[in-house]
C-alpha cells in the first residue's frame, strides 16, 4: 500500500488555504487510499520567535483540527512530530549529506530570513536547516507520496535529493518520495494581497480566512477581496490574479472548473457573494465538528498518544538502518 505523509507547523490559526491546499485532500481520498500518516509538526514551529505556551495550544488546536476536517484515526495515523525522536535523529545524518548552500538557496528561507533581518532580528539557524528536519519527517516513514500545496514543491525536491544521495554514498536505505498537488486551489492567495499566499502566520491579517472564521467574518472578508479595476468576469492567473483566486476557491468549493465558472458572472460582487457563501458552507461541517472535539480533549489526547506509538514503530526501523548505514 501507499505510504504518504505529511503535515502542519502550528504557527498559527489554519487557513483555508491550509484546508483546500492539502487537508481536505487528505480526508477525502488519500486516508482511504493510503496507508497515511499526518502530523503536527511542532519542532517547525520553533525556527522563528515563538511563545512556548502558544505553540503548545496551537499544537493542540491544529490536532483537533485536523479532526475536525475529518481525518479518521481509524483509518490513519494522526500525531505530534515532537513526540516521536526519530524525527529529531534523522535529521543530524541528513545534515550530514545536506549542502549549505543548497538550503540557503530555498526560496521560503530567503523570504522568512529576509523578513527577520528587517526587523532587526537575528535568524534562527534552524530556519536554515528546517527543509533537512521536513526531509527527515518524510524518509523516516518510507514515505511514497507527500500531498502538499504547491508551495512546498521545492522542499520535496530538495527530500528526494538527499534521499538519493544518501543512498548512493552509504547503500540503499530511504524510499525516494513523490511530491502530489490538488487539481484546483493548490496555492490560494492572501485576498488582500494576491501576489502572495494565504500563509498562517500573519494573525488576524483581513486578508487570510481561518477554519474558525465565524461566517459573518468569512463574508466580510471576501466581499473585501482586492480585485482589479475591470469589470468583466475572466479567469486569468498573471492578469487579473484577484478575481482568478477567487474563481478557484469557488471550484474547490463547489468541484467547478474556473474558466466555465467566469462565464456564469457578469459582476465582481455576485462572484464574490458566492464565493463568500460557498466558503462558509464547506467550512460549517468542519467548524460544527471542531466544537464538538472541544468538549472531549480527552479524545484528542488518547488519539495524539496512540498516533505517536503508531508512528514511533514505523519510523524506528528506518532511522536505525540509516544509523547502520552511515557508519554509526
Ligand atoms: P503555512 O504556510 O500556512 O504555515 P504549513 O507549512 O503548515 O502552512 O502547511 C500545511 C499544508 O498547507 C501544506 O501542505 C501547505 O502546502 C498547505 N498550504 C499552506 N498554505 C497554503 C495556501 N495558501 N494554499 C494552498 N496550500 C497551502
């Protein structure tokens, strides 16, 4: 059976963009299809300032989350990355194949570190090696498939990098991973801001829809949507980013295709009061059931503590074959 994996950093509230770039996938078909594993990847979250106690309810809320969206632990493995070492194991021996100068060529350790010097900060040097932590995440459980928004393309790429040259310095040990994307919606961009993606970290931004946005606040924040000065519905990516972001989330909201949608509109507000309700409906179900877990965090713990032995007796044999392998 497959093996796939993959996660989310709790550095914030999750985003729709979260939601309809990767988890709803994972709920849909890849925890019925595969033998799947999903994550909180919480030593992720420490690679730039943070507040411990935020983290740790962050953890807990993006586990309940991932619940909520409908991960069954029945069917897949649901838990913590800090509470497996392997993770944290494998990652000194991938250092040890990784370059320095390919990680400082990874496009979100420029972006984030530029962001931390402008503000007079220092970088953390684990913003630097986080891509060799996430390429330890995933060889730690032969993983065959990593379903992900497109903007982590570039960090599976750099994981099956090492895993190749892993094993072709020390012998056959990792599963070379395969990176797969939604067909709509794999990126979906800040509606303030459309040249950039809806990214969890900026809090409370107008811009950026949370899986517990009320819909009185998901309404208000789409109709606010920053479009362009033309008036005529079209799907066009480069040119009229705003309303294609727009048109997308529509289709993966509803299963359309983005150019027919365009031809239904003939005004930016009708698109937008759809796309405002469309989004409030596929959010209700996974809100409805998120309160639902609140009243039981018992039941999010017992799941957390189970996943982590699940994963622990997956990862361990392979880690320490790559220990035997390297020479340790
Ligand atoms: P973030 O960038 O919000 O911190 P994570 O690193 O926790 O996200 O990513 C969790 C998953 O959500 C990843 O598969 C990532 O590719 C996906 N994702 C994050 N933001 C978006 C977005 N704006 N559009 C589509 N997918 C996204």
């Amino acid at each position: 059976m497959t093996r796939v994996f993959s996660g989310v950093k709790p550095t914030g509230h999750l985003t729709l963009g979260n939601y309809l770039g990767a988890m709803r996938q994972w709920a849909a078909v890849d925890q019925h299809q595969a033998d799947a594993l999903f994550c909180v990847v919480d030593l992720h979250a420490l690679t730039v300032a943070h507040d411990p106690a935020r983290v740790r309810r962050l953890s807990r809320q993006s586990a309940s989350l991932l619940l909520a969206a409908g991960l069954d632990p029945r069917l897949c493995t649901v838990f913590v990355q800090s509470h497996v070492d392997e993770h944290a194991r494998l990652s000194y021996l991938l250092e040890c194949v990784a370059s320095d100068g390919e990680m400082r060529r990874m496009i979100q350790y420029r972006e984030k570190s530029a962001l931390e010097r402008g503000r007079g900060g220092s970088v953390r040097l684990s913003l630097l090696t986080y891509p060799v932590l996430m390429a330890a995440d995933i060889l730690a459980y032969a993983t065959d498939e990593v379903p992900v928004g497109d903007d982590q393309s570039q960090h599976v790429e750099l994981t099956r990098d090492l895993a190749v040259r892993f094993n072709q310095r020390y012998g056959q040990t990792f599963v070379v991973p395969r990176v797969t994307h939604p067909k709509v919606a794999a990126r979906v961009m800040n509606l303030q801001d459309p040249a950039s993606k809806m990214g969890k970290s900026d809090d409370a931004g107008p811009g950026i829809v949370y899986l517990l946005d009320e819909p009185d606040v998901v309404r208000r924040k789409v109709m606010r949507a920053v479009t362009d000065s033309g008036r005529e519905v079209v799907y066009d990516r480069e040119g009229r980013p705003g309303v294609a972001n727009l048109l997308e989330v529509l289709a993966a909201c509803t299963g359309g295709v983005p150019e027919e949608l365009a031809a239904g509109y003939r005004s930016y507000g009708d698109l937008k009061r759809d796309v405002a309700e469309a989004v409030v409906e596929v959010l209700r179900p996974v809100q409805e059931r998120h309160r639902a877990l609140c009243a039981d965090p018992g039941y999010v713990e017992d799941v957390l503590r189970d996943g982590a032995e699940r994963a622990r007796g997956m990862a361990r044999p392979v880690v320490d074959a790559a220990y035997r392998a390297i020479g340790l």
